[in-house]
C-alpha cells in the first residue's frame, strides 16, 4: 500500500469546484461532495486518523479495524503511517504509534511535502496524512496577505459590522487551493493512491460570520467538502 491523504484544511466543496473549474485539475478525474464527521479540525482530523474519509459516495477505502490512530496495525502488516501536519490543534493529541507526528509550525507546506517525498522514496509501503494549513484562516502564507489586517476584518464581521469578509475569504482561500494544488502535484506519481480532501468548511457569510469556530451556529457548508481519488 502506497497511500497519500492529503488534507487542506477549512477548504468548502464550492470553493473547490469553483478552482477545479478553472484549472486543469479536472485530468484527474472527478471531486465527489462529501461531509466531514466534523465541524472543526479536531473532530475530523480524528476520525480521519481512524479509518474514516469523509461519507460520500465512494465509499470508505480503508477496513473500519485499521486503526489509523493506533496504528500498530498498520505496522503489523508492514506499513508504516506517518502523520505531517501543520495545524497546533492536531499537535496537542501525538498517538505514539505513529513513526512520526511531527508538528511544523506556520504555513509549512513546501516543507511537509518535501518530507513526503524523502518517505516515499525510503519506504515501499507507506500511509502518510498530511494537514496542509495554507487555506485556513488567514491565508497568510504569502507574504504579500496582510494575515493581521484579514483578522481583524473578519472579526468585525463575526461581531456584526458590514464590510466585504466573506468575499475576501473567498478569495484568499481560493488562492490557497490553488497553491496547494500546484505543491502537492508532483507527488502523484510517487503513490498509488492519492486522497485529496478536507476536514470540513468555513462560513464565509452565512449566519453573518466567516471562519468555522465551534461557537458559531450550524450551517451545512461547514460539513460540504471536497474528495478526489487519484489512482
Ligand atoms: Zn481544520
């Protein structure tokens, strides 16, 4: 099994296809529109870990009893998991069992992706899970996004001002998609199978607010997310 997850966080199913529209993505075969087990990065992430992609129509690719979190199993039947996450929310929780839980801190994409590529080229079995942060809130990996200014934008929306949040995250996380894109492409040749998915979605103007903080009231867009399956 060579198998890469790979999960851009906070990234809404209409958001992706409006990308994959425009993009030459679409080679790669179709998005379907699945639900997170989460509204937030934690819940998901877990269930993630354990076994679960998010429902959709294609079905689930792994045995319900390999526990990803604990993933001894994994190790018996010789493949070894690795966990490469840029999101401090998943850093508290390190299941010991993984050969590597590793915690890069800010938008590390280029770095995590580069260690993905060390792995696959070391081992011949191999379940890596990479969160990728670049599409959270507040997009500032590029040096030219103002991440304090977008904050403080948001902020005022979520607390009732008018202003043009939910076009901006819009925007900037469509900006982002498109960076991970163009990173993550080059490993489609070094796996067998390719998830590409998202631990759920963000309010960008329902309800008034922008983001997905736990405290904020349900809409479906926080469950809607994409998954591609590139084999
Ligand atoms: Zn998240």
């Amino acid at each position: 099994m060579r198998d890469l997850l790979i999960i851009f966080d906070s990234v809404r199913y209409d958001n992706f296809m409006a990308v994959y529209a425009a993009t030459k993505w679409r080679k790669y075969g179709k998005v379907y529109k699945a639900y997170s087990h989460g509204t937030w990065t934690r819940p998901s992430v877990v269930s993630m870990l354990s076994g679960y992609l998010p429902q959709s129509e294609y079905g689930q690719p792994y045995k319900p009893s390999w526990n990803m979190l604990s993933p001894q199993v994994f190790h018996d039947r010789e493949i070894p998991s690795w966990f490469l996450n840029s999101n401090a929310w998943m850093s508290k929780m390190a299941p010991s069992d993984y050969i590597e839980y590793s915690f890069l801190e800010g938008h590390s994409a280029p770095r995590i992706i580069e260690r993905a590529k060390e792995i696959t080229e070391m081992y011949h079995n191999f379940f890596i899970v990479m969160l990728l942060t670049e599409t959270h809130i507040p997009y500032n990996y590029d040096p030219s996004v103002d991440g304090d200014h977008l904050n403080k934008v948001f902020k005022s929306y979520n607390n009732g001002e008018d202003n043009d949040a939910p076009w901006l995250a819009r925007k900037y996380q469509k900006r982002g998609i498109i960076h991970l894109m163009n990173l993550v492409e080059p490993l489609f040749d070094l796996a067998d199978r390719v998830f590409i998915t998202s631990d759920h979605g963000d309010l960008m103007g329902e309800h008034h607010k922008v983001g997905h903080d736990p405290t904020f009231p349900f809409h479906k867009v926080l469950l809607e997310v994409p998954l591609m399956v590139i084999e």
